[in-house]
C-alpha cells in the first residue's frame, strides 16, 4: 500500500469579525517531502483566489488584506470579512494530485446580530410568558436555519441552497424587534 499525506483543515467559527482562522490538521507521510504549500482561499463574489504559501502545520489568522478584500491601510485599518461561503483549497507538492478543498460558510457578523438580539430579551430562569416565548421560539427557528445552511454548504456540497437559508435567517432575525425587552 502506498504511502501517502492525508490532507485536512479545520476553519474556526470565530467571533472576531476581522479573521478567518485555519489550522492544519494534516497527517503527513514521514518517508515523503512536504513542499510548496499553497493555500487558495476564494472569497464570496470571488471568482479567483487569494493564494498564501503555507507551511505544514500552520495555525493562523487571516485578514482582509491577505484575502485582497482591503487593498489600503493594511497596517492600520482592519476591514470586516464578509459572511458568506469561502472555497478553502490546501495542496502540497504536486499540487494537482495532493490537495483538499472545503466549502464554508462563515457566519460570524450573523452570529453577532443573533447575540446582540439575544442580550435584549428579557431571559431569566422563570417560565417566559407568551409574547417572550414566542420571540424565542423563532430566535429557536433562526438558529435552526443557520445551522441548517451550514450543513448544506460544509456538509451536503450545497452552497446556493445554504446561502440562501442563510439569507432568509439573517431577514426573519433583522425583523425580529424587542417589545418584550
């Protein structure tokens, strides 16, 4: 049987709408080189990829600017990264042959908003009344539904389907007003 690498990354859900967090998870073969890692990170919208050479076991945090979504006042200025789907590709030498690729769905800004929402319902550990119960019954839904979009993007290889549950969470969760705050 062939010796071979098996390739794997993990991305981070982050609260930190500034990165993308990737670590390498990779089982590296010892009798083979590990040379020229390339990671390809498309954003969304984004036809072509950033390209960032790697080394094995990388664990890092990637910014805006890595990911050509800033261009200026890279130093100085730290641009949110949008949510959406990201197509993550790692390879190593021969790079045709030896890669992995991943979608995922970062959330993180949505993540944000469903907290903040959270944090202005009145919740304690007595039995809500009916108008609470119901505002967390559909805080319930629309976490559902983003877990759900994640699924379809990482795991059912359906990012045009998880989008857009994404984007019909992140409408019913804007809509959501606290009157029983």
């Amino acid at each position: 049987m062939a010796t071979k690498h098996i390739l794997s990354l993990e991305v981070l859900n982050v609260s930190n709408p500034e990165i993308l967090s990737i670590k390498d998870t990779s089982q590296y073969a010892s009798e083979l080189p590990v040379t020229c890692g390339d990671l390809a990170i498309t954003s969304p919208g984004f036809n072509s990829p950033s390209t960032i050479d790697v080394q094995p076991g990388f664990d890092f945090s990637v910014n805006a600017c890595a990911l050509n979504l800033q261009t200026t006042d890279c130093s100085g200025l730290r641009t949110v990264i949008p949510d959406g789907v990201y197509i993550i590709r790692y390879s190593v030498s021969p790079g045709d042959k030896v890669y992995v690729e991943y979608n995922h769905l970062r959330t993180t800004s949505l993540m944000e908003l469903y907290y903040r929402k959270l944090c202005k319902l009145d919740i304690d550990k007595c039995t809500p009344y009916s108008e609470r119960e119901k505002v967390l019954e559909e805080m319930h839904d629309i976490r559902t539904m983003i877990d759900a979009a994640r699924a379809k993007v990482e795991y059912c290889s359906s990012p045009q389907a998880g989008t857009e549950l994404l984007n019909f969470a992140k409408r019913k969760l804007e809509k959501i007003t606290c009157t029983v705050c």
